[in-house]
C-alpha cells in the first residue's frame, strides 16, 4: 500500500512540474524543474506505465480500505493529468501549419502523417529494422571526439536521385545516440542520408567545438556521394548547444542548404570572437527553420525570438519561427504526437528549401543585401539574449 501511494504521489509531483514549471529568466544548462517536469512532459505515456506497475497490485487485491480508496483517487487524478499532458501535445501541429503558413502561404503547410501507435506506447524505441547504421567514422584528428555515425536505408536506391543529407548535433551533456533519434532513423528509412556528429565537450572550449562542427560538415559535403546523399542538400540541425552550434557553422562559412534549430540556446557558449551566432548574422544567411517551446525551462522562450526576430531583421532568406505551446526543452528524445508533428515539419521545410513541390515565400523578394527595420526593443532583446549566456563570459552585443 505504501509503495502505490509513494507511486502515485511522485507521479503527480511530476505531472504538475510538467504542466505548470517555473520558468527561470536567464538560460541555464541544467535546473530542478527541467529534471521533474521534462521526460512526464514529452512522454506521459512512460508515467502511465510507471502509474500502472506501481498500483496494479493495490489496487487489485487489496480490500478496499481507506488507504486503498486514497490510493483510487491519486490514481485517477494522476490519469487525468497524464491525459492532458498528451492532449497538448496535440497543438504543436497547429502551431507549426501556422509558423508555415506566415512564411509560405497555404501551400507550405506540412502535410500531416500518421505516427505509429506502437512506438508512442513504447517511445523510447526508435531503431528500425530498414535503417543501417555505420558507426564511429572518424572526420578529423581528434581520437575520441571527431567520429560521427551514418544512418542510411537497406532498401536498395536504384537509380534514384541523391537524397538530402541531415547532420545533427546534439546538446552539450548528450552524445550521438541521444537527440532526435527518431527523427534520424524516420528519415534514414525515408531515404535520406542522416549523420549524428560528436564533438569534443570536455576540456575543450566553444570555439573548438565549433571548428569540430565545421570540419564535420566539410566531411560530409566530401563523402555524401559514397552514401548516397546530396552534397547540395546538406541541411545542419541541432538540439539545444547543437543548434548554437550548427547555426554558428552556417552562418560562418560551412555550406548547408539551410539551418534546423530545436530549442536552441544562439547566445554566446564561449570567451572567443565571432563564436555566437546572434553576433555574426549577415544578409546571405541560410535559410533558417527554428521551433521552440512555450514551456522551456533551460533556455527560455525569449532568447529564441530574440534570434529569430534578429535574424528575419537581416537576412533575405526565408526564416520560419515556431512555438511550439507546451514543449520542454529537448522535446525530440522520445516518440511523441509533439515530435511527430516537428518532423513533418522538418521534412516539408526540406522541401520548401530545395524548391520541391511549389510552395514559395509569401510576400515581394527582397533586393539583396536589404533588410527590415529593427526596432529598439528587438536591440535589447538581442543584448540581453547575447548577455544572459550560461557561462561566465564577457561578449559584445550583436551590432545593428
């Protein structure tokens, strides 16, 4: 009987955090409501299993005593939290079909897939028995650090045309198994060639990291072709510190087709110049896909407009800016209805940007070099992004 309270009452300590988490005012790597709140809030159903291991047996074959009846009620109302956990998750596609829509018109819109309901009752798995993955090749000199995994389809490609190519980097206390794994092995058995790039993390500093991003975005555009992949159609992604990251690279010189950021932290990760990406934003920039959650508790909703706001402000190219109502930060570990819904996103915006199935931007182009205006209060919303880092750094803001 102990046990299925103890069961119960965490549960619902976790399903609150989850709905309803402080969310701090400055960017931080790691917190106390993210450790509560985050794994409830992405995959309620992994609490609906633990909701059910842990009070099956009471609930059973205990008499109905007082402690059982208290036991009834938190499961109940633990079933209801879990349920309107996964009810919002459902609103992450209006979001994205919105975001779409402001940038596209009505012709951009994602196009809605079915998700298999089997691996939303089991979300942890992601592998696929029709996707192979290469591991540990290394891109560059360090032993450990520079090796990235290959993830392409069994299926034979024929004389298919080159597939695009995903390259992801992942969060900065993650490795290459870790971060949008369904989102790799969907598009691997889709066709695309998609590649989890490691990093150097410990005792190296951010512009290192950098110079690992950019040599395995070099690596890649070199040996897409072995894979059967598009040297032109190289799309850089990232999570969190892996997004700094991509964005960083191609906005400095890597050539990508476009930028993925998930809930990414732009500000400056590191004492060196020209390191973040709010500060070295330029006309010529990639274009950009970035989603963000309402309900991030690392790095807060406000840093990541900031970005993009800044970012619409400069560059020519399109830039769709979602928020995602709900979402925790590193939302793209499990299989979810929210992460489902941004991989159909990810995928039309692939084909947006290689000018695939007709949707173009909505609105006049835009002469080369021209920009919007930029108001006072996106300048300090810039400053302040580019000022809160996580890290004990001096940096200069982004200049106008």
């Amino acid at each position: 009987m102990t046990s299925a309270l103890n069961t119960t009452l965490i549960l619902a300590l976790f399903a609150v955090m989850a709905l309803h988490p402080p969310i701090p005012r400055r960017p931080s790597p790691f917190n106390l409501q993210f450790a509560l709140g985050w794994w409830i809030n992405e995959a309620p159903v992994i609490g609906l299993w633990w909701l059910i291991a842990g009070t099956i047996g009471t609930l059973v074959h205990a008499r109905p005593v007082v402690w059982w009846w208290l036991v009834a009620a938190l499961t109940v109302l633990d079933l209801a939290l879990l349920a309107r956990l996964a009810a919002r998750a459902r609103s992450a596609r209006a979001a994205l079909a919105q975001a779409f829509r402001a940038v596209y018109g009505p012709a951009g819109q994602p196009r809605y897939t079915r998700p298999v309901w089997w691996r939303l009752l089991l979300p942890v798995i992601s592998w696929r028995p029709d996707v192979r993955r290469i591991r540990n090749v290394r891109y560059g000199p360090a032993r450990r650090g520079n090796r990235l995994d290959v993830y392409v389809s069994r299926r034979s490609r024929g004389t298919q045309p080159a597939a695009p190519v995903l390259v992801y980097f992942h969060s900065r206390f993650a490795n290459r198994l870790l971060g949008a794994q369904p989102l790799i092995y969907r598009l691997a058995a889709q066709g695309w060639v998609c590649v989890s790039a490691g990093r150097r993390q410990f005792r190296t500093g951010h512009g290192e990291q950098l110079a690992d991003a950019r040599a395995a975005l070099a690596w890649v555009r070199e040996n897409a072709q072995a894979h059967g992949g598009d040297p032109d159609r190289v799309f850089a992604a990232g999570g969190s510190a892996g997004a700094n990251l991509a964005a960083a690279a191609a906005l400095t010189g890597s050539e990508v087709a476009a930028v993925i950021g998930l809930y990414g932290f732009y500000g400056s990760m590191g004492a060196e110049a020209g390191t973040s990406p709010l500060q070295v934003i330029h006309p010529e920039a990639p274009p950009f896909l970035i989603v963000h959650g309402v309900l991030d508790t690392l790095v807060p909703l406000e840093r990541a407009r900031a970005f993009a706001d800044r970012l619409r402000a400069v560059s020519r190219r399109p830039v769709v800016y979602a928020e995602i109502p709900g979402a925790q930060h590193s939302f793209d570990v499990f299989e979810s209805i929210r992460f489902h819904a941004v991989t159909d996103a990810i995928v039309r915006f692939a084909e947006l940007v290689s000018g695939s199935h007709g949707a173009t931007p909505a609105g006049p182009p835009r002469e080369l070099g021209a920009s919007k205006p930029v108001d006072d209060a996106a300048d300090r919303a810039t400053e302040r992004c580019v000022e809160d880092s996580p890290y004990p750094v001096r940096v200069t803001a982004a200049r106008r």
